[in-house]
C-alpha cells in the first residue's frame, strides 16, 4: 500500500513539474516563448512561473507579456 502511495506522488510531482517556468537572468521573451510553447505542446492549462529575488520583477514582465498577447 505505501508502494502504491510512493509511486503516485512521484508520478504527480513529476506531472506538476512539466508547468513551471523558472525565471532566472535572460531576457522577458525568452520566458515568454517557453510559457507560449508549454500551453501549446502540453495542451496545459496553466503554467505556473517561479522566482526568487532579484528575477521576481523579470517573472512578473513575462506574465504580464502573455497575459496581454
């Protein structure tokens, strides 16, 4: 029984893990290009962006980029 539990969490992590962008030190459009590609390929509804810092402000330009396109 706690196989079985083990193996699903992993399986639901991993499936999680596929809508996240994280943002780090290039360009806004480079964000917004992967966040593009990911809603098209995965046929996800959501992505979700992440970052720490000094990035924050870069995460927030890319959402914004494709929230407005």
């Amino acid at each position: 029984m706690s196989e079985e539990t083990k193996e699903a969490g992993t399986t639901e992590k991993s499936r999680t893990d596929e809508n996240v962008i994280y943002v780090g030190h290039k360009p806004p459009m480079s964000y917004v290009l992967a966040v593009v590609t990911q809603f098209q390929g995965s046929g996800s509804d959501e992505v979700i962006i992440k970052a720490r810092g000094r990035s924050i402000s870069t995460a927030v330009d890319t959402a914004e980029i494709v929230r407005n396109r």
